[in-house]
C-alpha cells in the first residue's frame, strides 16, 4: 500500500470564470497561479511557493447543462482506483465518471457516497513531492468538512473504503455531534448532519491563512461573500465560510489578529 492511499491528494476547483477565480484565491488565500504545462485542456495551477495544492478548471458544458454549479472537489488517493471504483458502488455509492487516463498525469474516477457527497479517486502517473504539513501552514488545505443527511452512516461507508477511523466527538448542542475522523491516526476532519436548508450533502474544504480577520476584509472585497464567522472554535482557532463570486463554497482557517 503506498503512502497517498485513503489520502487527500489533490483539489480541484471547477468553475464558471477560471481567470477570476484565480485571481480572488489568490488575493484570499495568497497561493501563486500559473497555467500548467502539457494540459489538454485550460487548467491552473495554485501554488504555495513551489509547491502545487490545487489546480482550476473551467466546469465542463455537460455539467452546466446539468445545473451543476462551481464547486471545489477533493481527490482520495487510490492504489487501484477501478477496483476501488468498483467498490464505492459495492458499497453503496455512485460512480460519476468511471476510470480514465489523463495522460502523463494519472488515472481517476468520480464517484460519491451513499448520501450523495461527491469526491474524485485518483493514483498519480509519478509521485508528486511531498507535501508540507497542512495543520496550520498557510495556503495549505488544513481540513475537510462533510454535511451528510446521516454522519454515522457516511462515516461507516468511508471507513470501509478508505480505513478512516472515528475520533473525537464534539457537542454542538441543538446542531447535534459534530464527529471528528482520521487517518493514518491524525485527525483531518470532521463529519455532522446537515442544517436545515442546506440542499444536499456535500464536502467543505478550508484553506489555511495567518489572519482569518484580514481574509474575511480580504474576501469582500474580492468580490466574494461570507456565509458564516468568522467564529473562533474549540482549541482557540478561528475559521470562516464563504462563497467566491462564482458561487463556490469554501472555508477558512487559522489565527485571528484583526
């Protein structure tokens, strides 16, 4: 089993205007931006210093005409991403794209679970360069956030697939639990049931910066809209979430000085 199984690997942003989107995370988040090489279609890439995070693309004619709006995905390292393709729907899931190549880069599927929660597999063609210690690190994805209709059946189903574990729950009073899961015995994220009116389950992924305070100005600025914070949370962080100006969701992390 290689180091990147049941990991968070990469993430993507699809959306309706990729030169703006690029733009506002990286006067949010302060990631570089540049095109990358070799790609069969327009894709960027966001980079802390050298290091590539996240890539953006332009959301695909089919998934507009299907009303799908822009969105960040989040892309699980596979050893064998057909056979854990297949077993997604074993489980349960659904497979949106079956497997395929992309040429020089990797192969990758996208599929979601029981409850609807979308997520890409994917093995890299070559490993990529280690990654940088996400918890805290500016720029890096710090953390990732399910809203499922019923947490400890999405939690069962990812544990089977990928061999997350359950961690620490956290009272949230009249929200319910909110249920922390790891791996590889780090904790990564946390898992709860969706409020009323939130359409339907999805993940929510946050991006670290050094003043949570400062992105916030930083995001209306933009353009971008502040759904909730920011609000500081146990173990004396503070996080936001918003939505850039093309409508994709997104969360913040970090220390708040301003």
């Amino acid at each position: 089993m290689s180091d990147s199984q049941g990991h968070f690997v990469w993430y993507e942003l699809m959306t309706t205007d990729r030169a703006a989107a690029e733009a506002f995370y990286r006067k949010v988040v302060g990631w570089d931006a540049q095109p990358a090489a070799n790609s069969e279609v327009p894709y960027g890439l966001l980079k802390v210093a050298d290091t590539p995070v996240a890539g953006v693309m332009d959301l695909p004619e089919e998934a507009r005409a299907m009303g799908t709006p822009p969105g960040w995905i989040a892309y699980v390292g596979a050893d064998d991403v057909d056979a854990m393709t297949a077993k997604v729907e074993r489980l349960g899931g659904t497979v949106h794209v079956q497997p395929r190549d992309i040429p020089g880069v990797g192969r990758f599927s996208m599929v979601a679970d029981p409850q609807g929660g979308v997520l890409g597999l994917f093995k890299w063609a070559s490993p990529m360069p280690s990654q940088p210690a996400t918890v805290g690190t500016p720029g890096q994805i710090g953390w990732h956030e399910l809203m499922a209709t019923d947490w400890p059946k999405a939690l069962a189903f990812y544990g089977e697939l990928f061999g997350w574990t359950k961690s620490t729950p956290v009272d949230m009073g009249p929200m319910g639990t909110y249920q922390l899961f790891q791996i590889a015995g780090a904790d990564a994220g946390g898992m709860f049931n969706m409020p009323e009116g939130v359409p339907r389950p999805f993940w929510l992924y946050y991006f670290n910066v050094d003043d949570v305070g400062a992105a916030a100005a930083r995001v209306t600025d933009s353009g971008g809209q502040i759904v909730n914070g920011p609000m500081e949370v146990p173990g004396g962080g503070w996080i936001l979430q918003g939505s850039d100006p093309q409508g994709a969701m997104f969360a913040l992390s970090g220390p708040k000085a301003s």
